[in-house]
C-alpha cells in the first residue's frame, strides 16, 4: 500500500491544500523542539556549572517553545479536521456525478461496494488525514531536520542517527506488506456484508412467502463471523507492528545514550551538547513511530481512496465502440429508421441521426434515426430488449453514444433539456405533492395541479403521505405519480420535450386513455412527446409510430 497515492493529490485541491499548511506546520513544530532542546540543555548545564546568569532567558525561550508547539498540535487538529471533511466532500460529488453519467454502473463495482465506499469508506479518511498524514509530513519534514541539528552538535551521535534510522523504515515497510493483505481482505469482507445485507433487504418479503428468512440470516451471521475474525487479525498486525517499531525506536535512542554517556565520563563532550542531543534523540524517531502506528488506523481511509479513484477512472473510461449485433439483454440488435428525421429542427424537438448506443464495450442498438416535432407525440415501439430503454439512456447521457442527438438545436444536452418518466417510479417518503414537486419545489403551486391532472392522477390526495418507495400507492397510481412529477418539470423549467418510458404498463384502459389525452394536450400546447412503450393502445393515440427493427412510418 502506498504511503502517500500522488492520485489523491493530484485529484484533490484541499488534500494539496492540506499538504502545504502541513508542511507549514511541521516546520513550526520542529524549530520549537529545537529550541526546547537547545534551552533545557543550557539552563540545565548553567544550575549544574553554578552559572544561573542565562537561567531566565532559557526559562522563558523553553516556556515559549512548549507554547508553540502546542499551538501548532491544535493547528494540525483544525486542518486535519477541514481537510478530511473537504476531501470526503469532493469525492463523494465527483463519485455521485460520475454514477450519474454511468446508471449501466461500473465494471468491478457492485451497488454494495460502491454504497459501501460512500458511506463508511469514505468516513475513513478522517484518520487518514487526522493521524497517518499529519505523522508523515512530521517525519518528512522534521526527522531530517533534527538529524541536521543533532549532527551539528554531535557529529558522531548525527552518525550514529542515519546509521540507524533506516531500520525503522525496512521494519515499516514488512509490516505494511503484511498490513495491505489483511486490510484489503477486510475491506472486501466488509463489501461483502453489506452486499449480504442488502440482498436480503431487497427480498425480504418473498423469503418470508417461502419461508427461506431463517437461511438468510444464517448467512448474515456466517459474513459477520467471517468479518469479525478479520478485524481480530487486523488488530493482532497491528498490536505486532506496534510492538516492534516501538522496541526499534527504543534501542535506537539507548545506543545514542550509551554513546553520550561515556563520552560525558571520559570529558570528550560538553553537558550541554550531550543534553542538547539527548532531548533531540526520541524526537528524531517518534515521527517515524507515529507514522507506523497511524499506518493501521489509516489503512481503511488508503484502501477506500484507492477504490474511490479506482471508480472515477473506471467511470470516465469510454469503452471502444464495435459495430456489433448484440443488445443489451443478448438479443439481436436492429436499426431504427424514420423517414421524417433527414428533415431539419427548425421546428425544434429530438433529432436523432445515425445513433448508435453502447453498453460497455458493445454497441446494442445501432443506426437510429428519429424525429419528434414539438406539437406532435410519437410512439417508440419494439418488443423487450430490442433497445428502446438504450435509446432514453442516451438523450439523458446515461448511456454511450455515437451520431447526431439534437434537442431543440443543442447537441447533446443531456437530462437537463428534457422531462423525464422512467420505467420504474422512483418515489420517496413524504407527500405525494413533494413527490411531484421533487427538484421544483418553489415552481407556482397551480402547476402541482395541472400536472396532477394531464397524469390523470384525480383519484390520489395530493396530501396522501407515502412510505418509502411510494409505499401506499397502487402500481398504477405510483405510475402516474411519476408521470406527473416528469410534466411538472417539463412546465416548471418551460422545457420543450416530454418522454415517457412505459407510461402506462400498469393502467387499466380507462386510466391509460385519460393519461394519453393529457399527453396530447401537452403536445398541443407545443411540446414534443416521445412514447416508449410495447402497448398498442397507447402508441394508436400517437401521431406516428416507429418501432424498433421494423421500418414502419405512419
């Protein structure tokens, strides 16, 4: 595991921030400890010699440096404190903004490694950069500084530190092999019980049907011994490693003494520069100390950076485009044609040329060519896995794409030019009316109204509070709700395309009938309305179909 990933530097502006008010600070800090070294020497040599003339001035320059370094511990918490709250908030924006543009998810990151890594992994850094940072910038900075001073005073004791420090190091770096083995074991133990957790969550209320909960929870509790056992380990490295650094340190700063005190006795140096070196000794190695003791605590916070950068890279990778024929579900993929689409977008609306959509590294739905004016609705047809979810995904660049994709004359803008309903409604705790208003919540109340009723959402209180999930509302009703909230949106923001992806799979047809007058009514109002759907009564009430691997221009 690497001390120090130069990615996270380079990646964030506050961790590069952090480095040099640390870098700051750990200057201050060491000219405090020489100075406290040199004082305590001279007033201690000064009483014993009988010279008291300089007692006050070292008094005081002592009690100025223990002052300073103080001031300076506090200047580590406060930083250390900012920059890891700093840091987890860029990383948790960038992480969420990169999920955004990859709904498809990320190769090698499960939804339970990847909540993991938001959540718990990412509170990890407060060690990082509360403990393991602020000690390696100390032994950076400060180790070689005061085996300069030291060396100054005392050439051979300045020896005697570069002979011997180099074994803390060599100790530091074996453990820290053993260290990185065992934290990532306990790291993806960890990923795996959340993943555990939440697949039981998921399915909770079919186990009990089946009467299968009782199995579950013996696995629950089989990942959690497995995890516990691996915390157990973790701490024995890291009680060991502990041990030993510390045993290191110890007969590191005793040979100095040992130095120090027979060359007192035989009068070859000074009382003062043996004390001056004396005091400089565990100061010298106690950054290096700290720096393996902090290295367990930090462990987690390393690992969850790494994958966090992991992720980001993973996300921004674009896959090689292949021609290819297979869909995102394994089934053939087929061209979608439009006669109407060579014309131009003077009248505004989608405009789709070419358009070939990828998942991953295939391409699953190829040569789309598309076009809905504003004013009309068109209905997108096909059966299931032929790729019309994949065409949404792109004009809300969630998914890759190649070709031409222009809403209202702008390439590729993305979800914020058009409403939008997905298959599944996303619904949350709270009121039905916040569920619409979700992300407008200070548009004008009527709109609230209005899009209640071209969604056809008349039997539903706007007041009705739901659980989480839109718990308390039927299939369809949870259906039209999310319609609703996609053309409150679309009238909120005065945006100029609506789409609709499976509307009204779960309506009757007196529901699906009012639900489509609303969507002409929209279209009238000068809108363009794209339908996704495999329903025929619905696609009927639009002003054209396109269906996808059939030419079919009506």
């Amino acid at each position: 595991m690497k001390p120090l990933d130069p990615r996270l530097i380079r990646r964030s502006r506050a961790a590069r921030r952090f480095l040099a008010v640390g870098a700051a600070l750990a200057g201050v800090q060491t000219l405090a400890v020489c100075a406290f070294a040199w004082s305590l020497a001279g007033l201690v040599a000064g009483l014993i010699d009988g010279d008291a003339l300089d007692a006050p001035v070292h008094a005081a320059v002592v009690a100025g440096a223990v002052v300073v370094r103080a001031a300076a511990a506090w200047g580590w918490d406060i930083a250390s404190s900012w920059g890891a709250q700093r840091v987890k908030a860029e990383f948790r924006a960038e992480l969420l903004a990169a999920l955004t543009t990859r709904p498809e998810g990320v190769p090698g990151f499960s939804s339970a490694r990847t909540a993991t890594l938001l959540g718990p992994g990412l509170d990890a850094l407060d060690e990082y950069f509360g403990r393991y940072l602020p000690q390696l910038l100390l032994a950076v900075v400060a180790t070689p500084a005061l085996i300069v001073a030291a060396w100054a005073a005392d050439w051979l004791s300045g020896l005697t530190f570069v002979l011997v420090l180099p074994l803390i190091p060599v100790f530091m770096a074996l453990i820290g092999l053993a260290t990185q083995a065992v934290q990532r074991r306990q790291w993806e133990s960890l990923a795996a019980l959340s993943r555990a957790f939440l697949e039981v969550l998921g399915g909770l209320s079919t186990l009990m049907v089946f009467g299968r909960e009782r199995r579950q929870a013996d696995r629950i509790r089989r990942v959690t011994e497995e995890y516990r056992r691996g915390t157990m380990k973790v701490l024995r490295v890291t009680f060991l490693s502990g041990f030993t650094l510390e045993l290191a340190a110890s007969l590191s700063v005793a040979l100095v003494a040992v130095s120090i005190g027979l060359r007192l006795v035989d009068g070859g140096l000074s009382l003062a520069i043996g004390l001056f070196v004396l005091v400089l000794a565990p100061e010298v190695f106690l950054p290096l100390r700290n720096v393996g003791a902090a290295f367990h605590s930090a462990a987690a916070g390393v690992t969850a950076s790494q994958d966090a950068l992991d992720l980001l890279a993973g996300a921004a990778a674009r896959p090689t485009s292949r021609r290819g024929t297979e869909d995102g579900d394994g089934g053939a993929a087929a061209g979608l044609r439009d006669s109407r689409a060579d014309v131009g977008d003077r009248d505004g609306g989608l405009v789709l040329r070419g358009l070939a959509v990828r998942r991953g590294d295939r391409v699953v739905v190829d040569g789309v060519d598309l076009r809905v004016r504003r004013g009309e609705i068109v209905a997108l047809t096909g059966p299931s896995g032929s790729g019309k979810s994949s065409v949404v995904a792109a004009l809300l660049r969630f998914a890759e794409a190649d070709g031409v994709l222009r809403v209202d004359g702008v390439d590729r803008p993305g979800h914020a030019a058009l409403a939008w309903s997905a298959q599944t409604p996303a619904l949350m705790a709270g009121t039905v009316a916040a569920n619409v208003r979700l992300g407008d919540e200070d548009a004008p109340l009527a709109l609230l109204a209005e899009a209640l009723r071209l969604a056809a959402v008349d039997d539903v209180p706007p007041d009705r509070m739901l659980g989480a999930g839109g718990e308390g509302l039927s299939g369809g009703q949870a259906q039209r709700v999310a319609v609703a909230r996609a053309i409150h949106r679309l009238l909120a923001r005065d945006l100029g395309l609506l789409v609709v992806d499976e509307p009204s799979s779960a309506l009757d047809a007196d529901r699906e009938a009012s639900l489509a007058a609303g969507l002409r009514e929209l279209a009238t109002g000068g809108r363009a309305v794209l339908v996704v759907t495999h329903r025929m009564p619905l696609a009927e009430r639009a002003d054209r179909i396109t269906t996808v691997g059939v030419l079919v221009d009506a």
